[in-house]
C-alpha cells in the first residue's frame, strides 16, 4: 500500500514539471513571436520614415529646379525690359531688382536639398518678385505707349515745322530776289569813266614822269529809284600788282562784310538825276609804268571799273 502511494505521488510530480516546462516554452515562443513583431514593425516604421524622407527630397529636388528656372527666367525678363526703357531711374531700379533675384539665384543653387524652410522662404520670395516685375511691366508698357504718342505727335509736330520752314525759306528766297532787285533798281552806276595824267599847270601830260595828279571822271546815271541825298563814293586805284594806291590819311569802308581800304573819296548829293564826278589823285610816290584799274564804289557797291595803262 505504502509503495502504491509512493509510486503515485512520483508520478504526479513529473506531470507538474512537464506542465511548468511546457509553459515555460510557450512564453519564450510567445516572446519571441512578439519581439520579432516589434522589430518588424519598428524596421518597417524606419523603411516607411526613409521612404517619406527620399520622397520629399525628390520633392524638394524638383521644387529647387522649378525655383532656378523661375529665377532665371525672372532674371532674363528684367535684362530684356532693360533695353526696352530709356528712362534711368527705372532702368537703376531695374537693375536693383536683378541684382536681387541674381543673388537669391546663387543662394537657391547652395542650398540643400533637405532645407525645406529655405526653399519654401525662397519660393515666396520669388512670387514677391514676379509680383514686383509684373508692376514694372505696367509701368514699362504705359511709358512705351506714351513714348509712341509722343513720337507720332513728334512726327505731327516736325512734319508741320518742316512745312513751316520751308514755307518760310520760299518766302525768304521770295524776299531775297525782291530785295535783290529793289537793290539793283536803286543801285548807281558809274558810266563814261575816263582816266587821263594832268601836270601841276592842269595840263594833259604823256607820260608817268610829267604827270603830277591822276584824274577821274565818270557820269553817275540817273536812277529815280535810288535813294537821294548825300552820297560818299569811293576810288580804289591797283597798281600793275595789285596792290592798292594809299595816302597815310587813307581810310577803309564796309565792302561785302569786311572793311577793305580806297585811294580817295569824294561826297557828292544825289538828287535822283545824272550826275557828273571828277575825282583827282595826287602823285607822290613812283609809279611804274603797267596796266592799272579803277573800282568806283558807293553805298558799299561796285558801281564802275576802269582799266587804264600809264606809260615811262
């Protein structure tokens, strides 16, 4: 009886361990089961994180390329407004703004990738730019339109001042050949001129050795359209070279915008009708014998000439 007793209470007493073995295992099994679930979900939450990650780099990647085409687009659209403006000030702006968007360009081509405030910041402020040059479009296109009024007025303006001018010019050559003629018309003419030598006695002489004074005499012709009153005609005597005959006393008068000089000078009154002229010349230096001219001149006009030969 006492070793059926033992025998069972032997028996029992592996079961129990077997049981406790058994449950030992299960737990293991079970932790480990739930382990592996924890790394599994934990390696698949850091593939699922870098996944996101590469995802928005590509992102980001494809956002800065978009930002330096913008950029450069931008740059490219304010050079070209550039050179369609002749107004400085607006050209400096210009030239500002470029300055800008030429730096931020440089900062968006260093920037990484993985900066997504920065990029984000730079892509505001490339939409604040367009904004800016969009207003400066407006600005370039209402000058142009004005600066096209303002030539087509121009053209208006400079066709009807060349009508004007050349008007004015017809009206002016118009009054040239008037006064042209009214000058001629009332020009004196010196006519019948005649040079002989006289001797100290009033005598003709023959040569340049007897001859004392050179005598001129013309007729001045009547002219009723020329002015009246006293009259100062002037006698320029040229020597065989040229040269003009001169007292120290001589003077000059207005002659074709200069003043050039005369021999001798006499004041007569001019009454309109023909009017005869003696003018003499007094002989005090040597004269070589040669062909010699006489200009007669009044009012600053070449009224006569004469040409005369004086022989040894």
């Amino acid at each position: 009886m006492a070793k059926f007793i033992e025998e069972d209470f032997i028996e029992e007493d592996f079961d129990g361990d077997d049981e406790k073995d058994v449950n030992r295992k299960t737990w293991w099994v079970m932790g480990i089961i739930l382990l592996m679930l924890v790394l599994g979900g934990a390696g698949y939450y850091i593939w699922y994180q870098h996944q996101q990650m590469n995802d928005m780099t590509e992102i980001f990647e494809l956002e800065k390329e978009s930002l330096t085409d913008g950029y450069e687009e931008l740059s490219l659209q304010l050079e070209g407004f550039k050179f369609s403006v002749s107004n400085d000030s607006l050209v400096t702006l210009l030239t500002t703004e470029q300055a800008k968007v030429l730096r931020l360009q440089e900062e968006l081509r260093t920037v990484k990738s993985t900066n997504a405030r920065r990029i984000n910041e730079l892509k505001k402020e490339l939409e604040t730019l367009r904004k800016i040059t969009r207003h400066y479009a407006a600005q370039i296109d209402s000058l142009n339109t004005e600066n096209k009024q303002l030539k087509n007025e121009n053209k208006i303006v400079t066709r009807k001042y060349q009508q004007a001018s050349s008007e004015a010019t017809r009206l002016s050559k118009e009054k040239e050949v008037l006064t042209e003629r009214v000058e001629m018309a009332s020009r004196l003419d010196a006519v019948n001129i005649q040079v002989s030598l006289i001797t100290s006695k009033g005598k003709a002489a023959k040569n340049i050795n007897k001859a004392a004074q050179i005598m001129l005499s013309f007729i001045i012709s009547k002219n009723i359209s020329a002015p009246v009153g006293e009259q100062t005609v002037y006698v320029r005597l040229m020597k065989p070279d040229d040269s003009i005959l001169t007292k120290p006393n001589s003077g000059t008068f207005p002659f074709e915008n200069r003043m050039i000089g005369y021999s001798i000078k006499r004041n007569i009154e001019y009454d309109g009708e023909e009017q005869s002229v003696v003018m003499y010349w007094t002989i005090d230096e040597y004269l070589s014998p040669g062909a010699y001219r006489a200009d007669i001149f009044t009012e600053g006009v070449l009224i006569g000439r004469k040409s005369f030969t004086l022989e040894k």
